[in-house]
C-alpha cells in the first residue's frame, strides 16, 4: 500500500474545492487509478461550504449557552454555536473547555468546531451533509479520472475513551465497504469471532494522517493506492451504530449511575 499526499493552496471560504483538487493533481503529472482511495479532510470541505463563522457575529447567546460557558470555562458565543450544530448534549468536562456532543449520528467534542488554522475569531463548522456531498465528489472525481473502482473519505480526528492524542475517523465514506464483518470466521484455533469488525475507514484513514496537513504544508488530500478493500457502489455496512449498542456509552453511563449511587 502507497499513500501520498497532494498539496493544494490556501482553501478560502467558498473556493471550488473539488476543482481545485483535481488540478492539483494533474498539475503534478499524477492521476487517480482504479483502485485508489481519496481521503479529504474535512475541514477544507467545510471551509468551501462556507461553514466559518467568526465569534464576534455571535450576538444573542442563551441562558443555557451562558451557564454551561460558566461551568466548563468556555466562552459563551462558543458554546451558543455548539449547541445550535448538535442534536445532542451528552455534557462536558468542568474547565476542561470541552462539551461531548452528538452530530451526524456521531459523538464529538465541541460539535466538531474547530478553531485551529481558521484566523482569529473565526470557527469552522462540520462540513453539511457529508454524506450526500462525498458521493457527488466520487461522481466527478469517477468521470474526471476515467475510473470505475474509487474510494472517497472525508476524514477527521477523536479522541479515544482513556488514551491520549487523536486518531483518524471517516466521518464519511463512498465507493467500499468502510467495515469488514469478521464474526463467525475462524481464529488461529478454529475457534469463531464473536464480536470482530474491522473499521477499514477509521484504519485509512488514520495511515493518511501522518500525510494530512492543513497548516504550513497545506496537504489536506492524500490518495491511498494498493489498500485490499472491497469496492462497491452499494455498501452493505456503515460506520455508525445506535447509542443503545455502544460499549462505551453503555458501561460508562453505568459505571457513573452505580458511582453516583455510592457516593
């Protein structure tokens, strides 16, 4: 497997990102081959969308925004934004500057808003509708290229329950099945899988964020070549999973009632 990354200019808001992209390609004599998988961060997508929004344009903030600014030591127009993008607060970290949210079906810190790299002020949003957006860069990047068999990602990083730094997540996927179902195949000892699925998308993606760089080195795109997927214009697996079968939210919240219970 080969990974490489594609240098693009400074992405300002409302630039035509995709276009952008594929010159950037052709622009350095390389193409995109049958097999290849494109991972794109997701804040370059946002940025094109127009997804910034500078704080200082914030002027009405609730009284839920102002108390849970106060309680985890964040400022308030910041929290008032967090709360218009979730679906979901799950709570936060008292003055840890971090709220968990849930957004597009997935678990966040701060809704996914990030500050870094946006110019002062300014906050950059979630990409909208990544899902639907992901299959129309796949189409044109499929005619453009002249390939059948092609894997898109938009990529993002989490943070994992008790480990530090961040890894890389899919938080939207096109053209293979982002997860391998093991269960029920065989170990070394014969013995089945029970609970084994492979997340190909988050593992992609992560191998391209050593590559991924929207600072100084401006590679916010990196082509994977040789990866073993499956491709597919119809995935039958998704990466998501309901609240209800999640491991860590289950025995978290657990844990937490129990605790509570003693204290």
């Amino acid at each position: 497997m080969h990974l490489f990354s594609i240098k693009l200019p400074l992405i300002k808001k409302n630039d035509p990102l995709l276009d952008i992209i594929i010159k950037n390609i052709t622009d350095r004599s390389e193409s995109l081959e049958e097999g290849d998988i494109i991972v794109i961060s997701e804040k370059v997508i946002a940025t094109s969308q127009g997804r910034i929004i500078n704080l200082n344009d914030i002027l009405n903030v609730s009284e839920k925004a102002k108390k849970m600014a106060k309680e985890y030591d964040m400022d308030e127009r910041f929290v008032e934004i967090i709360l218009q993008e979730a679906s979901m607060i799950l709570g936060g970290l008292p003055g840890g500057h971090v709220i968990l949210a849930k957004v597009n079906d997935f678990l966040i810190a701060n809704a996914g808003i990030d500050q870094s790299n946006a110019g002062p002020d300014n906050l950059v949003l979630l990409p909208k509708n990544p899902k639907k957006v992901i299959h129309e860069y796949r189409n044109t990047l499929k005619k453009k290229f002249n390939v059948k068999d092609l894997g898109v990602i938009f990529a993002d990083s989490r943070v994992q329950p008790l480990r530090k730094g961040t890894i890389g997540v899919a938080i939207a996927t096109a053209g293979f099945e982002p997860v391998e179902d093991l269960r029920g195949r065989p170990d070394l000892y014969n013995r089945p899988l029970e609970i084994t699925m492979r997340a190909i998308a988050d593992d992609l993606t992560s191998a391209a964020q050593f590559l991924l760089n929207e600072a100084d080195q401006q590679t916010p795109v990196v082509i994977i070549r040789g990866a073993k997927v499956e491709f597919t214009e119809n995935p039958k697996m998704t990466t998501e999973i309901s609240v209800e079968e999640d491991l860590y939210m289950n025995i978290f919240s657990s844990y937490l009632l129990k605790k509570k219970e003693r204290d």
